[in-house]
C-alpha cells in the first residue's frame, strides 16, 4: 500500500515553460487536494477535487490548473511558470464525508522556476 | 469557513509537557476540529480529531471547551523528535471538502 505518491520529485523549470505534476492514491478516497508551501510558511491551498470528474479552486488558484479524469489520479499544471511558483508542491487525500476525515499526504514536490 | 488563530512558536524541554492552543472563534456546528504535525521536508501527518470534550490517542490529547471556539493539543513529556509544525484546522461538517492550513505552530524542543 503506497499512499499518495506524488512524481517527480524535483524539478527545475525556466520561465515560460509549462508542465504537469502528478498525484496518485492507491487507497480509494473520494477527495484529492493540491498544496503549495513556501519556505518557513504553512500550506496553502491551490485547487482541490471531491471526486472523479470535479475540481473547485482553493486559497491560491491562479496559475494553476488541475484535472481529475481518473479517481486514483489528480494532476496540477502549469501552463507558463513564473518564478513565483517556486514552492514545494504537497498532494493529499481523504476518503471523503462521514467519520474520520484523516489526510494522507504525498512526500512533496519541489519545484524551481528560474 | 473558521479562521484559526495560533502562536507562531513555542520552546520546550524535553519530558515536559507541551500545550498548543487554537482559537477558533466563528466555528460553526457542525465543524470538527484537526490537528497535524510536519517534520521539515516532509507532508503533515494527522495527529487527532475532535468534535467536544476531550479526545486521546497514542499520540496526543485533544481538549475542546463547551463553547468550542478553542482547542488544546497536549504532547505528553515531549523528546527532540516532537520539534515540528502543529496545524490546527476546522473542518466543515467533517467532509474535508476545504482543508485549509494557517502558519501553525513551530514547536522547539530542546535537551
């Protein structure tokens, strides 16, 4: 059982150039949240899903766009970085209402924009 | 959705006793309460969740007033390991629907 498995790891990008983050879980949960975290700050919220097929901006939106097409699988992309979106990059899930609502969480992304 | 208020840090020695307090003024009824802990360069990890009175797992326990617009984290005689971030966060209707994290609390625990 993995959990969230969030790829890559790292990754430089310059300015200008677009890609895509991947998150994966394994556990069957319902909703799925991207986060981003600046150094010495608290995660902030980007988009987040509350199941296949659905997506709703979070805290911080801009920039960024997501897709849940697959519900083991939420993507988060940037279409044109900007230095800005250098930040570690945290995916989490949850299985969704009723009872404990535990997050699981990937092991972070970090991403440079140069 | 309700704020949450935190002190930003808090020092400690091991073996003692640590308290965190959140304040959660305009926490609505159906809002539970959460806490998680992050360690440097890793995604936080759930501690505990509560709705009232008092929760205690392995790990910690989760205090919380009749008027729920505050909750207590206590870490039982903490060691170097628990320096980390604590984030407490309400959660509407307990559905995760907007897990939203403040700045937390930077715990520092020292010999």
């Amino acid at each position: 059982n993995a959990g969230v498995t969030q790829t890559p790891k790292f990754r430089v990008l310059k300015t200008g150039q677009s890609m895509t983050l991947l998150c994966a879980q394994d556990m069957n949960h319902e909703y799925m949240y991207w986060y981003r975290q600046d150094p010495g700050m608290g995660l902030r919220l980007i988009h987040y899903s509350v199941g296949e097929g659905t997506t709703a901006k979070g805290e911080v939106p801009d920039g960024y766009n997501v897709s849940r097409l697959k519900k083991q699988n939420f993507l988060l992309g940037l279409e044109s970085a900007a230095p800005s979106q250098t930040s570690v990059y945290f995916c989490a899930s949850t299985k969704g209402t009723g009872g404990l609502t535990e997050a699981f969480f990937g092991q972070g992304t970090r991403l440079t924009v140069v | 959705l309700a704020k949450t208020t935190q002190p930003i840090s808090m020092d400690s020695y091991e073996g003692q006793e640590v308290n965190i307090t959140c304040s959660h003024n305009n926490i609505a009824t159906n809002d539970y309460i959460t806490w998680y802990q992050q360690f440097p360069s890793q995604g936080p990890r759930f501690i505990i969740q509560g709705y009232k009175t008092k929760v205690t797992n392995e790990v910690a326990s989760l205090f919380i007033p009749a008027d729920r617009k505050s909750s207590t984290l206590s870490l039982p005689r903490v060691s170097l390991s628990d320096t980390a971030v604590y984030y407490c966060l309400v959660d509407p209707n307990n559905a995760g629907n907007m897990l939203t994290f403040g700045g937390g609390t930077r715990l520092m625990v020292k010999p």
